[in-house]
C-alpha cells in the first residue's frame, strides 16, 4: 500500500510532505508496483527538490525499472529533469525493456 507521504507527494500537498518527513522520512518505501513518493511526486519541482534533498534516491526503478528521470521526461517536465540530472540521476539506467531516459 501507498504511506501518507506517498499519498501526500501523489496529491502534491507540499506542507504535508515537509511535515511526514520530519515525523518518518522513509523516503524509497514504494507501493506495490514500487512507485515512491519520489516518483509519484515527479510532476511537481518543489516536491521533487523536497524529496531530493530529503535524500531520496533518484536512481530507484519502480517494478519495470523506470526511475523518476524517465517519468519526468516522458510527461515532459523540463525542469525537473534537468534538477535530477544536477542531482545525480543517472540517465543510462535502462528500463525492463531497455529504454533509457532519452528513449523517451
């Protein structure tokens, strides 16, 4: 199941996400299929640079292995990508079927 702080990125509840952190900051615990606060919260940059330097791992997979640099460039998000490329997200990382970042 889904933790408050991954329902709180997922919603993009800003305040919320500072707050569960400071009271858990389990940061890479994913649901499921492995999504992360991290990578539901990818859409929004001040969640993500949150997250980031709350020390999420930019480079955990969700099950099929994609990593919040490739939800960030498939829906586009320039910013964001280029705020986990300058902390440290690795874009040869390839998918379970062998897409990189840049496939996308």
């Amino acid at each position: 199941g889904q933790s408050a702080t991954w329902l709180a990125a997922f919603t993009g509840k800003l305040e919320l996400v500072t707050k569960l952190l400071e009271l858990n900051p389990n940061l890479d615990k994913g649901d499921y299929d492995g999504w992360t606060p991290l990578h539901v919260g990818v859409d929004n940059l001040e969640i993500t640079k949150l997250l980031i330097g709350s020390g999420a791992n930019p480079n955990r997979g969700k099950q099929d292995n994609y990593t919040p640099l490739h939800l960030a460039t498939a829906w586009k998000e320039e910013q964001i990508v280029t705020f986990l490329l300058e902390h440290g997200a690795d874009p040869r990382i390839t998918t379970d079927d062998g897409r990189t970042a840049l496939h996308l």
